[in-house]
C-alpha cells in the first residue's frame, strides 16, 4: 500500500510513499482539504540523500502511533527541496527568525492559508537530549488548533505580513569597494583553521566559494596569507576523510575539525564548485597536486553521476544497509582480503587503517595521515614507483567495494546543479586541455536546452524518469547560464554565448525586482507561495543572485550590452548593506565587487582556430589566473560572422599582418592589437600585486 506520494517521481518522496502517514505533495489539493476541514497543514521538507531526514522519517513517520495523530488532526505535505527550493527557501527564512538556525528535515506548521506558525528541523520521536518530541508537539498544536486558533492565526498573518515587508534601502547606497573585499578576508582569515585548514569549528563545509575569494584577493594585494590559507585548505580536504581515497570525489562535509570524518553523502554542487576551486588554485598556485585532484572529481562524476542523456544526477545518500557510511568503511581484515598480506600492510598504513579504526565498531575511513612525497621518505621508496603501486591497490579496492550494497542514487536532473557542473567541467577543460570534459559539458548542457526548456525560451527545474516539472528558479537561471559563458570560453560555440544571453533576458523579465533593484529567488508564476523570497547569502553553494551578478557582468562586457552592467550595479547597490554587516557569507558576490574594481578585460582573438599563433594565445590564456576577463573568439578561416552578430564591437577586428592578433581592452579602453602572446601574458598580471591595501576595518 502506498500513500499519495507513490505516483511522484521525487526520490525523496517515494522514500515515503509507503509510510502510514497521509502524506500529500504540495499542491493546492492538500490545501484546500485543509480549508474544507478545517485542519492546520503539517509541512516537512527534506530531500532524498539527507541523513537526518532518514533518522526521523524511521523514527515518527513510519510510526503508526505519530501517523494516527497527523492523519487525524492535520493535512500532511511532503516537499522535496531539491525539486522546489523556492518554498524550501521561504520557510527556512521563517525557521531561522523562529529558532536562529536552520536544516534539514525542516518541520513547519501553517495554516491552510500557508501562514506558517511553528517552525523547527528535527525532531526525536519523544523528547531526548534536551530535544522536544515530534509526537509531543503535534499533540500539542492539535490541542492549541482546537482551543487558542487565534492566537496560531495571529502568529501566522504576523510572518506572512513580515516576509512581505519591504526591505528599507539607502537609495544612495555606494557600491561595495575596496574595504569590503578587506573586511571579508580580515573576517576569513580570523576563523582560519592554522593547524587542519578550513574556516569556523567543526563540522566544517568546504565552502569553495570562499577559497576562491582568496585567491582573487591574495592576487590583489599580493598578501601570501591569503594564498596559503588556499593552499593548507585544499591539501587538507584532499588528503582527508571528506575525499573518497578509493573511489573519488568529495562527502558532503566533515564532523571533525581534521576533515578526517564525514557526512558520507555526495553532492553534483559539492564536485563542480570544489572542481572550480581546485582548478582556479592550480592556476594561482601551480601545485600539480590540485590538477590531480581535480581529474580524480570529473573521473567520479563522469563515472556515477551522469546519465546516459548527459545530463548529471543529483547525488548519492549517506546511508547503505541502515547505517551511515558503511559502503566507504574498512577493516583491516577486509583490505587483507581484498589485497593480500604485503599490499594490505602498506595500503592500511597509507590510508590510516588500523585494527581499532576512526570511525566507529573498529571500522576506519581511509585518509591520507602523511603526504605521499614523506610517506615514501618513511619507507625508502620511490615517490612515483609508490604512487603507482597504491594506485593499482585503489582500483582493486574498488573493484572489492563495489561488491557491497551501493548508496542510493538521486537520479534527477536539475538545470541548476547541472550549470554549476557544466561550467567547472568547461573551465577545468581548457585549463588542463582535456576536450573530453568540455564535451561532456556540452552534452549535459544541449540536454537541459532540450528537455528542461519550454518553447516560450523558459527554463524548467528537475528532470526523472522522462517527468518534466517545476518553473526555474533564479539559481537555475544564474548557474545554467555561467555553464554556457564557460562553455563558450571553452569551445567559441557562439551559440552556447546566444542562448547565456537570452536565458539572461527571460531571468530580469521574470525575476527582477525594479523597486528594490535586485533578484527575487522565485518567479512568482507558479503563484503558490505567501511570498517571494531573495537569495543573497551564500550557503552551501553560491547564491543565485550573486552569480546573476557576476554572469551580468561578464556578458556586458562581452556583447556590448550596458544594461546588463546596470543591473549587475543595482544588484550590488541592493546588496551592499549585507555585504558590509557580513562580508565573509556572500564571498561570490564580492567576486564580482573585484570585477567591477577591476583591472577587467575584454579579450577577443581573431585568427583561424587551431593556426599555432591561436594556440600559444589560448595556452597564455588557460595557464594564467586572470578571474576578471571575458574572452570572444572570431575565427577568420569561418568568417567569425557568428560572434559580431552578439558582439558587434568585433566585427571590425582583423589579424595583423597576416598573423593572429589578440585585442586587448581594459576600463571601457583599447589597447593596439598585439601578435605576441608574451605581451598578453604581461598585460593579464599587470596592475594587481602591490595595490595598496585599504586600512583594516576598526
């Protein structure tokens, strides 16, 4: 028997499609039963590879005893977030004001207006652990629904009248300068980790978006505290628990302030953003180290995470056989097994695996205690013939692991993780000239152009199992289109560069706001929420509003098109308030501060691709950190007709002589042409280390 749920495709919701609670999807059939009967809405959101959702869905909603109260006393709603971030958004802000935190399952109760008025994450079945229990509270709400409504009402008209409250901004409010990118690095660098790496106490995220904050500003200011902090960070995660040693890719988070023991879960954000930042720091840094790294990321996901359409799934769950972690877990006796006795010594006293284990029961999570390089000191051998050697050892292992009960795979496909995935797979194509990866780029992108989008130009969200559903939100918007600007820069597709443009046009027809001059996270066409809320902050991944920014930015200055600058500005004005109060939680929007502050340039190369003078221009271009740059192509051997009609300022630009010449342009200026790549190569580190370093802030 299987409630309402059993007809979704959510993976998550069919996770409880056989629970005895009542369950309905979101929809204004649970609502208007509510309204008909008078009952208030239970919500509870969560998504298909959360542990914790896990943990209280076995707990209270298998529960016969908690599904006889909320089947009688409530109309129960189950939401995937992944599918509708918009409503997920919107009462985790209520969460936050209600508690000062938020997570995941978020528990909210509203009535059947969709007012909410108690909001929590989870909840013990009883009370434990100084916790309050789930069937506690439902029991008494139920209670309070039949005896002090009012005072539920009143609590609920109160915060569906403050989410619509106007935010009150400085209309004279100056864009965020200098002192601002400052104050975040001051703010970062007061949380660093000196020791593991990493910002804040455990348990500590990866918050790539921050790292690849300090590079830009490291290369600003030239400060070598900014470029370490990089550098300790990414070693550290790598060599950590938080990296799967065996099979690659990156856990969710780690519990511990050592990255050594994680969330087991695996996200497609999590790999694209850290692919971007292990890319940009191999560009700053030149570790070969991180190039390493990240063709061990795109291995992973090429491997279990993209469908054979192209596109590429959402994640893999924490949880296999009931408990956590299990799959990625090893014995001793198992490596033995696996490996034999003389391989098993070394590959246990390489990956920290002992017979008292880190993790739990004498199992261990495999991490790397001591870089390989002191390692092979240690044991008198050869770096590289010891390398080769564990490597081999890892894919037997592999191979071993593989036998066990797999984690469940979030099979759908989201415009939004898939941009993200789509431009970390393009840049680190050109950076380490791997064409493979740019095209996998492009098969997932021309898949999200045919199946996640109308005939009206618009985006839909998520994909599975041939269900199309859900109108885009701005992330899915702002990330998809900095996967085709990547993919432009990496292939000269214009057509990738069109359809960045007119997707850009559709997200300010549908998403902005002109009184306050920035981004709702929602459309508003799906019409089903109290409100519409904003996304500034970054989370776990970059906010859509300050990727909108910088994707504005950039296509400004790549077609000429200076309204797309003054919205990025307005963007930034509307946000400038926040940026000062907390400048380290939106460290994505101040890389695109650090674009406006410049030097930006706008490069376009004209020549026939794959003449030698293209590629020497293409190999400067590719090697050099330069973050603040856009790049047109115009391809003299077919015409390059494509690129003048976007970017008409490049149709009157010709080669030199004959010879392939790159125009230079910085601060709205143009330089002369040049046919000598090293002259790039000068301009691009020009003007930035050594730039005066504002005051610290009091």
């Amino acid at each position: 028997m299987t409630n309402r749920l059993g007809a979704e495709k959510s993976p998550y919701l069919l996770q409880h499609a056989a629970n005895p609670v009542d369950w309905y999807p979101w929809g204004e059939e649970a609502f208007d039963r509510a309204a008909r009967e008078d009952r208030p809405v239970f919500l509870s959101i969560g998504y298909a590879t959360c542990h914790w959702c896990h943990v209280m869905a076995h707990e209270s909603f298998e529960d016969e005893e908690v599904a006889r109260v909320l089947n009688q006393h409530f109309i129960s709603i189950k939401l995937d977030r992944e599918e509708r971030p918009d409503i997920d958004h919107l009462y985790m802000s209520v969460c936050q004001a209600f508690i000062g935190r938020g997570g995941w399952p978020l528990t909210v109760f509203m009535t059947p207006e969709k007012k909410p008025f108690f909001a929590g994450t989870y909840y013990p079945r009883r009370r434990r652990l100084g916790l309050p229990g789930f069937l506690d509270i439902v029991e008494g709400i139920a209670s309070m629904w039949r005896t002090r409504r009012a005072e539920l009402v009143k609590a609920g008209e109160d915060v569906a009248a403050a989410l619509n409250a106007p935010v009150s901004q400085d209309a004279a409010q100056a864009l965020p300068g200098l002192q601002t990118l400052k104050r975040a690095y001051v703010e970062l660098r007061s949380s660093f980790d000196p020791q593991w790496g990493g910002f804040g106490a455990p348990p500590k995220f990866p918050s790539p978006h921050q790292l690849s904050f300090l590079l830009r500003w490291g290369r600003r200011s030239g400060d070598p505290a900014a470029r370490d902090m990089v550098r300790r960070t990414l070693d550290a995660m790598r060599n950590g628990g938080i990296f799967d040693q065996i099979g690659f890719g990156f856990h969710r988070y780690s519990v511990d302030e050592k990255w050594l023991v994680p969330h087991f879960e695996k996200m497609l954000y999590d790999q694209a953003t850290l692919t971007l930042a292990y890319t940009e720091g191999f560009q700053a840094l030149g570790d070969r180290r991180f190039r390493a790294v990240v063709h061990e990321v795109a291995e992973y996901v090429l491997r279990d995470l993209t469908a054979p359409e192209g596109g590429f799934y959402c994640a893999e769950d924490a949880d296999t056989e009931g408990c956590e972690g299990v799959f990625y877990l090893w014995t001793p006796g198992q490596i033995r097994s696996a490996l034999g006795a003389e391989d098993a010594r070394l590959c246990c006293r390489f990956f920290g695996i002992s017979d008292q284990g880190n993790f739990e029961a004498g199992l261990s999570v495999p991490h790397i205690p001591v870089p390989l390089d002191e390692f092979a000191r240690r044991e008198g051998l050869d770096p590289d013939g010891l390398g080769r050697r564990l490597d081999v050892c890892r894919r037997r292992l592999l191979s071993e692991r593989e036998r066990r009960e797999r984690p469940l795979l979030d099979d759908k496909i989201l415009a939004s993780w898939n941009g993200l995935m789509i431009a970390a797979l393009a840049r680190a194509g050109q950076v380490f000239a791997e064409p493979g990866w740019v095209e996998a780029g492009k098969r997932a992108a021309r898949f999200c152009l045919s199946r996640l989008m109308t005939d009206a130009g618009r985006l839909r969200r998520r994909f599975r199992d041939g269900d199309i559903r859900y109108e885009g939100c701005l992330d899915d918007y702002a990330f998809f289109v900095w996967g085709l600007i990547e993919l432009y820069e990496a292939s000269f597709d214009a057509g990738f560069l069109r359809q960045a443009v007119a997707l850009t046009d559709v997200m300010l027809e549908d998403f902005w706001d002109p009184g306050e001059g920035d981004l709702f996270f929602s459309s508003g066409r799906s019409g089903d929420l109290i409100a519409r809320p904003k996304d500034v902050q970054d989370g776990a991944m970059p906010s859509g509003t300050s990727v909108a920014a910088l994707n504005l930015l950039r296509l400004a200055r790549m077609t000429g098109r200076s309204g797309f600058e003054d919205h990025a500005g307005r963007v930034l004005q509307a946000g400038a308030s926040q940026l000062d109060s907390a400048p380290a939680g939106s460290t994505h929007m101040l890389a695109a501060v650090d674009f406006i502050l410049g030097p930006a340039h706008e490069i376009v190369l004209v020549g026939p691709r794959g003449a030698a003078g293209v590629e020497s221009f293409l190999d400067v271009l590719h090697r050099t950190f330069a973050p603040n740059k856009v790049v047109l192509f115009k391809d003299t051997a077919s015409e390059g007709g494509s690129v003048a009609e976007i970017s008409p300022f490049a149709g009157s630009m010709g080669m030199l002589d004959g010879a392939p010449a790159v125009y230079l342009c910085q601060g709205f200026m143009c330089g002369s042409p040049t046919t000598d790549p090293q002259v790039l190569a000068r301009e691009l580190n020009a003007g930035l280390e050594g730039t005066p370093e504002p005051e610290p802030p009091a």
